[in-house]
C-alpha cells in the first residue's frame, strides 16, 4: 500500500458534529466514495494488508462492505460473497447460514447471514469491512464462515480501532488507524 492512498483516505475523511453544540462527533466516510482515485486504489490497498494469504472469497456485511468487498474481490481475482444483516426488508429465497454479532461498539448485538451455498470447505476467506472498533462484526464473520467448514485468513478494514489483543485474535489489519484520523477535518 502507498502512502499515497493513506494520505487520500485522511485528506476525504472528516468528523461531523450532527448537532452544534452536542459534542458529538459522527465519522464522515462520504469523501471516500466520492474520490476515484481512492476507489481504485482500495481493492489493491486492503488486498495487500494479506499479501500471502491466497483467499478464494472475499465475505463482507452490509451496507459499506458491499462497496469493499467487491473491489477487494476484484483486485484478487476471486468471487465476493454479502453477508446480510437479519430484520433486512427483503425477501431472500435460499437457504442462509446465521451467526450472532456480539455487541457492537453502541452496543447493539445484530445478526449476520450468508447464502448457505457460496461458502464451503475449500474456501480460504478474507473478511473486509470500513472499520472495526470492537472486533464485532468481523468476529461474528469468522463465526459464519467457521460454520460453514471455510477457513478464515485474516480481516482487512480501511481504519483499525480494535484493541491489540482483538485485532491480533480476529487478524485485523487496517490501512489507519483512529489516530491517523484524529487530525482529520472536525476531528480531535
């Protein structure tokens, strides 16, 4: 990865405050998107955090990991696989594999599915996802795939905020970390 796709990520990120006053600051991702230059380089950014890992699927949650995902995928050369978040509004007309979430970090415990027939034994899978604070999500993908006979190789995010020993257990490996944003525009 190059310095030059960290400085784009910092340079499109910014922290809002919805409401003047509140303290309250909320992660602004939308600049990332909008940057074509970062959209090209994300695929083989976060391809690269597992250069020896040899995944033959890239799995990844709603709704920012079905951005991700598929340009990871695409960088590999592999297929890409949605995990669903359960109460969707949407009818899925094949068998799904479920796995809890544990508490998130605002503490909302969810759960996370995939079409039982996409993932199986032979697959080695690469976890992508925008960010982990608590290991949540990218723990209940380890679980589902798991569960389904798969090999996990690691879990790749844009920003890691995991505690060491989380990230060390779940494989995650950032392109920043919460510090590297600290500086970013609104932020402390």
């Amino acid at each position: 990865m190059t310095s030059d796709l960290r400085d784009l990520l910092r340079a499109g990120f910014r922290w809002t405050e919805p409401e003047p006053g509140s303290g309250l600051l909320v992660s602004d991702r939308s600049g990332w998107w909008r940057d074509a230059r970062i959209l090209d380089g994300l695929g083989a950014g976060l391809a690269g955090l597992f250069p020896d890992a040899r995944p033959t699927v890239v799995v990844s949650p709603e709704v920012t990991g079905f951005i991700l995902g598929p340009l990871v995928a695409r960088a590999l050369g592999v297929g890409f696989v949605e995990a669903y978040r359960a109460g969707a509004r949407r009818p899925i007309a094949e068998p799904m594999t479920w796995a809890e979430v544990p508490a998130d970090h605002r503490g909302d415990a969810q759960h996370l599915g995939v079409r039982t027939h996409l993932i199986g034994v032979d697959d080695r899978v690469l976890v992508v996802d925008d960010w982990a604070v608590t290991g949540s999500q990218a723990r209940g993908l380890h679980v589902l795939a798991s569960t389904l006979g798969a090999t996990v190789v690691g879990t790749a995010v844009i920003v890691d905020e995991c505690p060491p020993p989380v990230a060390a257990e779940l494989g995650i490996r950032g392109l920043l970390t919460g510090v590297d944003l600290s500086s970013a525009p609104g932020g402390g």
